[in-house]
C-alpha cells in the first residue's frame, strides 16, 4: 500500500496535539495531587462516577477500563477504601457480585476536579483549534449529519459598551435589566431572563472570583433543566443560524454567568 505523502503542516499539527495533550495530562496529575490524590485514584473515582450503571462498576468493569490487570486494580481499590474514597457495595440482584460507588469525600473530591478539567478541556479547545481539526470521522456515524459547531461564533459582551454588528443577534442574558440602561438605548432585542443563573446562585456567588468554578459548575447543573434548559436550547438554536451575542452587565466578563453560558454552549 502506497504511503500518503504527509505536508509540513500535518507534521506540526500532530506535534501541537501530541504536545497539548502530554501537557493536559501531566497538568491533571498536578491538580490530582493537589487535591490530595494520586493520579490513579483520580481515574478510579472518574471511572466510578461516570459508569453507566447507577449500581456503580464491578472490579472487571474498572480494570477494562483503566487498562488494568485485576490484581493491580484490587490493589487501588484497597488503598482507595482505606482513604475513604470508595465503598464496596453487593448487587442487590446477585450478592455475588461486589460493585463500587463513591463515599462523600470522594463525590466532592472529584466533583472539585472535574470543574476544573471542564475548563481546562474547554481552553485547549480554543488554543488548538487546527490540531483537533480533521480529527472526527470522515462519514457521521449512522449516516447523520454532523452537528453544527454551535460555539465558533457565539461571543459575550458587556452590555454598556456594546452596538450590535450586521448580521448579528444579541441577547441579554442576565435576569435583572442593567442598571441606568434606557430601554429605548438597550442594544438588543432579546432578553432572555431564564437562561440567567438562579437568584440564589447569583446572590450567592456575589462575583467573587475565588467561588467561580463552583458557581459555573452550580450554573451548568441548572442548565440542563427546567426553564434555564428550554432556554438554554433556544439559545444554541440561535447560534445555529446566525452570530451570537451574549450580553451582561457584569464588569468581569472572565467570571461571568455569560463566560459559563459561552462555555456550555462549546462543550454541548
């Protein structure tokens, strides 16, 4: 079979994704230890809390998906119990069967780190666009189209400081109407109240950045119900058709509901 003859460019394109990702990982093991995990452990709770059975995995199901032989994963089993991670429950159908689910100090530990890689996820994405391009496969499983980058031209804005360009949508995005802004001035046309974080959130994040990842992580769990969800879904229909505007009255735009609301829509 005859070798494709690769560009320079798909050479550099393979080092800066190779590179990232070496990057991401060895930043993970750093955010693991730091929350007072081995990398191992990190993966084991991961691997815990994301399976697909509520039941929580069995010791195969964990060590086909970490890439362990048994004995190995038994041993990081072991050791995470005794650090009070995991707990081994029966299967209430077949007490034969030993299944793992997190303790509370696992659930948080966990929780803690997962908003973190989200957004670390979500920054790589921005940085290296062209190495993750031509990455998906060629033909959409099923023969469905693919699903249309709803993030590539959603932008977020303050609402003071801000005149809609042609062609555009703008939308306000916070649940109380700016103050001092004249409605008659207001450079939108939509205002979406329900998509906005609720009163209780938002009081209680009180733009403090130190509470940021726990108030996104609060943020994208309201999202995906109720009104916040119906509207959070009108919004990605919006960006389907045409430029996207999410406008706020905040000041830090960084650590805003809209930053969240941007980032969801990437990830979503």
């Amino acid at each position: 079979m005859r070798t494709m003859r690769l560009s320079d460019e798909d050479y550099r394109r393979l080092l800066a994704l190779r590179t990232g990702l070496r990057r991401f990982l060895r930043w993970s093991e750093q955010q693991a230890r730091a929350a007072g995990l081995t990398p191992a452990q990190h993966q084991l709770l991961l691997a815990v809390r994301g399976h697909a059975d509520r039941r929580g995995p069995t010791v195969g199901e964990i060590a086909d998906l970490l890439l362990l032989r048994h004995h190995s994963t038994v041993e990081l089993i072991d050791r995470a119990d005794s650090a009070g991670l995991v707990v081994r429950r029966r299967d209430p159908d077949d007490h034969r069967i030993v299944r793992l689910q997190l303790t509370e100090a696992g659930a948080e530990r966990l929780e803690t780190l997962s908003a973190l890689h989200l957004e670390e996820l979500e920054r790589l994405a921005r940085r290296l666009p062209a190495a993750w391009e031509g990455l998906a496969p060629v033909q959409p499983p099923h023969g469905l189209a693919p699903t249309p980058d709803d993030s590539a031209a959603v932008q977020i804005a303050r609402v003071y400081d801000f005149a809609t360009p042609p062609g555009a949508t703008a939308v306000l995005v916070d649940r109380l109407w700016p103050r001092g802004l004249p409605r008659a001035r207001a450079p939108f046309e939509t205002w979406m109240k329900d998509v906005a974080p609720s009163t209780e959130l938002r009081q209680w994040y009180g733009h403090v950045p130190d509470r940021f990842a726990t108030f996104a992580r609060c943020y994208r769990r309201e999202l995906s119900h109720g009104a916040a969800g119906e509207a959070f879904e009108q919004l990605r229909r919006l960006a389907r058709s045409k430029p996207l505007v999410l406008l706020t009255a905040t000041r830090d735009l960084e650590h805003s509901g809209a930053e969240v609301l941007r980032r969801a829509m990437t990830v979503s």
